[in-house]
C-alpha cells in the first residue's frame, strides 16, 4: 500500500509553498516527511492570536477544549497531545502533578514580593507560610486514590515534573512526606504538611467547569490564605487555572512561556473540523501528515521537531519492552497480575516449536502480538511507570500497539512511515479535543479509548499510504465503534477494564485502517459527525459512568 510518496525529511527540505488562502503554491523538489519546509501564515484577519482568543472565549468552551481552533491560530501540537509521563492517569496524575508545580512556582513569586522592602508595609504582617491543604473535587476525589492523584501533588509541589521524575520517586517520596510530616516545596523550602490529613478527597462537590478540579491553599501564620489557586486537569495532561479572585473566576491555559508563544504564532494551514482539514489537503496537494509537520515546524525548528518524534516511538517501544520484561500483581489491592511478559514468552516458544509452521501461517498471528504490545504498555501504566499520553494515560496503549504493529509486520516499514503516524495522529487527536473531549470524567471511555483508537486508526492508514479521505474515513470507523463507551475503573484503578479494553481497541484501529484503504474514501458518516456525536453522548451519559466507579463494572465487579 506504499505510495512513492515524498518522505517527512525531504519535504522539510523542499521549497515553499501556499496555503490554502489561495497563495500559489511551488510543488517540492525532494522527497520526505522530514523535509517540509516552514509555511508563513496568511496575513488576513481570521488567525487571531491566542492571547485574543482565550480572552474572548466562554469557560465552557475553554474547559471543553482549550480554545478551538477556529478562534485560536493553530490546531493542538503533537507536543500537546503526546507527552511523555508516569501513570496511571493523565487527567488525575500527570495533569495534578502539573499543578502541583504551577502552584510552588506562584506561591515562591508570592513570598518573594512579600519579603521586598517596598512590600513589608503592605503584607500584613502575614508571616510564613504555616500550613499547606489540597482539595480534590469531583472525579478527581472520587477516583483520586487509586489514580495516585494525592501522589501526584505532593510530586508536582516538590518541583518534580512528569517526564522526568525519577521511578524512586514515585513510589517512596508520598511516604516520607507523610512521616516527617512537612514537604519540601520546590523554591519556597520546608513546609508542615501531612498528606492524610491536608489532602481532602471531596467527590460530592464538582466545581462548574469541569469535573476534575482541584484546589491549593496556602495559609499564613494568622490563618488567612497567602495563596489560593484552583485548576482543573481537563484530560490528557492538559490543565486549567484560575487565577481570579473568589467569585470572579478567571480560567487560562496553565502553559510555559515557550508554549505560550508557540500557540501565539499562527499555523499556515489551521484547521478545526475534517473538513477543514479535507480541504487543505485537496487545496495544497498534501497528505495529512504533510498538513501537520508543515503547522509544527512553522512553530518550532525542524529538529527539534523530528527529534520528538523518535523520541515518543523510542519511549513507546521501550515501554512496551519493560511491560513484556516484568511479571508480578498491579500495585491497589486488586490483585490483578500482568500477562504480558507470559504472554510474550508464550508467542515466541509457539514461534519456534513443534508448532511453528502452524504459528506463522495463522492469519491472526499479528493480533496477538498487538493484544500483547497494548497489554504490555498498560500494565506498566498502572504501575504509575513512565508512558506517552495519546492522547490521555488510560488509553496509552492503543497507538503503541498499532505503531508497533505497522513497524514489525508490515513490509518496507521505515522512520518516515513512523513520523507519518504520529503526525497523522495528532491532526485527529486535535479535532477530538477540539470540538468534543479526550476526558473520561467529562465524555466516559468513548472519549478516552475511543480517541485513541481514532487516532491509532488514522496514523496506520496514513503510513500505509492512504489517501486524506481514506485516512479521515479510518478515524471515524474507529470513534464510530466506540461510541457510548462508559468509563467504569472497578476501584479507581486503571486496570479493570481498561487494560483488556486498550488491547481490543488496538485491533479495532487496525480493522478501521483496513477497512478504510479498501475504500475509495466516501462514507455515510463524516468524522466531524461523529466527533460531535460523541459530544452529544457524552453529555448525555450520567455521571456514574464518568470515571467516578460509581456505575457499570466499577459497582458490579466483586473487589478481592
């Protein structure tokens, strides 16, 4: 299904060319993913910047999906929507961690203008900071613990950062914290705090925004607050603050300078609906994936770029060798045990015993090494080991076990075809979020699973070859078959059923990719539609299917 087609390097390198504004446009002359070349933006009046666009923008349609990409100036980066980080959840670990580390950031800017001489006569007489209190709302106090949402925070307070904290870290710090009964908070120093008892888990009380929110309080010596700040982790590892006074919210995008002003920088070729993107494609000539990188590297360099894009395939790929490497029972209580490393050693001894030639000649013999790779990388999810969101950590299976896949049994597979994936990947991803939600607190499952499934179908298609329509048919097969799909953790764990759930998800991208480049591309059913259907279902569901393990299996499956 391999097309000669121009690889991601070559058309970085390629000369300029239009957009879909109507400027003319100068095919490349190399061929290569790696190659697109940096597109300015149109200089006309509907590229708004973010800054406008967050400020004009409703709080439900800030929590919903940032800001979509018809008022914002680019479409999400796949650096926003594949992040690496540690499990077992995005929304309840990675996004809380996050915030955990925004607000030490604040609090430290607090103290400092505190403690300037021009500032005394105005402070107070406040005194340090005494006491720290977390509150966690909503889904986030309902699901909270089996989530490692309070480990989250003490995490993100101490200045520690997803990515790159260290697996120690992860499993002892919550303790120590707890037995020396202060937190060292990242710039401000050593604080009283006592998980047990300044964490509180609220479920009962749901801020208006969003589902999973959480609040931080610093208090002084005369037990007012220095600081109080409420964000709410709105899927994927995304985060909101408000930074407004009570009872006049102000909701922005917790973001660092360089992404800030990454977002500021508008896109040659925005786009926020399938057909938007549809006609882009039509209009320049273009793949998806070609679409996508010319968007990144008009942002960032085109290295940079490239490089991240190894790097999210090395970190998948690694992760999905430590889960078949380790054997043992999940961490919660459950007593779940991997299978994935019995598993592996299972597939390889059928591939080399009395049955081999039997094994090798099974149609089927791919899916099992898929139900594998999503097995593999979940189980190291739910023991909070490192993994890339895409596009959340509850799904975080699905698009390694289709890249892994397309990498290993499919003829000719090269970087290239890779870089084409996850490009193609993020361009659905970004619609999802941008127009419905990758939260399962917020849509169900539908919105987490599903997605992923939507994104992995439309990057196997992409690489394979397909055709912008073929690979927006792709993505909508998967979401289609997803829909209504309840997020019900049995104990608020990322394991029942969401560890299976990624496995059977993974082989329903393949079969949707499939499915789709049989095709010629038309389709009753848009990818638009679709995504707004799951909207729709998703603010149907009732919240007990909305990761709260108040429904479904969570109430009817026995806890052991």
């Amino acid at each position: 299904m391999h097309h000669g087609v121009m690889t991601i390097r070559d058309l970085a390198e390629a000369g300029p060319v239009g957009t879909a504004r109507g400027r003319s446009a100068e095919p490349p002359t190399s061929s290569g993913i790696s190659g697109i070349s940096a597109v300015s933006a149109a200089d006309d009046g509907d590229t708004t910047l973010i800054s406008a666009a967050l400020d004009s923008a409703t709080p439900a349609a800030l929590m919903a999906g940032e800001v979509t990409a018809r008022w914002a100036s680019r479409p999400l980066s796949v650096f926003d929507l594949m992040r690496i980080g540690i499990g077992p959840s995005s929304s309840h670990t990675v996004g809380p961690m996050r915030a955990g580390g925004a607000f030490a950031g604040a609090l430290a800017d607090v103290i400092a203008v505190a403690a300037r001489p021009d500032q005394r006569d105005h402070a107070g007489g406040t005194g340090p900071v005494t006491r720290l209190t977390v509150e966690l709302y909503g889904s986030l106090g309902a699901t909270g613990r089996g989530h490692a949402t309070d480990r989250a925070v003490v995490m993100g307070l101490a200045g520690y950062e997803p990515e790159t904290v260290p697996a120690e870290v992860c499993e002892g710090l919550h303790e120590k914290v707890t037995a020396a009964g202060e937190l060292v908070v990242d710039g401000v120093g050593a604080l009283p705090f006592n998980p047990t008892t300044d964490i509180l888990f609220l479920p009962g009380r749901v801020l208006p925004y969003h589902p999973n929110a959480l609040t931080i309080t610093a208090y002084c010596a005369t037990g007012g607050e220095m600081l109080r700040r409420t964000y709410y982790s709105v899927g994927g590892g995304f985060v909101m603050e408000d930074v407004g006074a009570p009872g006049s919210p102000s909701i922005r995008a917790l973001a660092t300078a360089a992404s800030a002003e990454m977002h500021a920088t508008p896109a040659p070729y925005p786009f926020s609906s399938g057909a938007d993107l549809l006609a882009v494609c039509a209009c320049e000539g273009r793949r998806v994936s070609e679409v996508v990188m010319t968007n990144e590297i008009s942002a960032r360099p085109r290295e940079e770029v490239l490089a991240y894009l190894d790097r999210l395939r090395d970190t998948m790929n690694a992760c999905i060798e430590a889960g078949m490497a380790t054997e043992g029972t999940l961490p919660g209580g459950l007593g779940v045990r991997r299978r994935a490393k019995a598993l592996h050693e299972r597939l390889l001894a059928q591939s080399t015993g009395p049955a081999a030639a039997f094994a090798m000649a099974d149609p089927l013999r791919g899916m099992d090494w898929v139900d594998l790779f999503a097995l593999a990388v979940n189980e190291e999810n739910a023991a909070g080991r490192r993994v890339v969101t895409a596009p959340t950590n509850g799904a975080a299976g699905i698009v390694p076990a289709v890249l892994a896949y397309y990498e290993r049994f499919i003829p000719g597979a090269d970087d290239d075809g890779v870089r084409r994936f996850l490009l193609a990947a993020t361009a659905v991803g970004s619609l999802i979020k941008t127009n419905a939600s990758i939260a399962g607190a917020e849509v169900g499952c539908q919105g987490e699973v599903g997605s992923a499934s939507s994104m992995a179908a439309a990057g196997l298609a992409e690489a394979l070859g397909g055709t912008p329509a073929q690979v927006e048919n792709a993505a909508e097969i998967a979401m289609e078959h997803n829909l209504g799909l309840t997020c019900d953790p049995v104990g608020g764990l990322v394991q029942i059923p969401c560890i299976e759930r990624n496995a059977v998800a993974a082989v329903k991208a393949i079969n949707a990719a499939r499915m789709a480049l049989w095709g010629e591309g038309r389709h009753a059913v848009s990818l638009d539609t679709v995504i707004e259907t799951m909207r729709q279902t998703g603010e149907d569901m009732l919240a007990k299917y909305k990761e709260t393990s108040r429904g479904g299996l969570a109430v009817n499956v026995v806890e052991c």
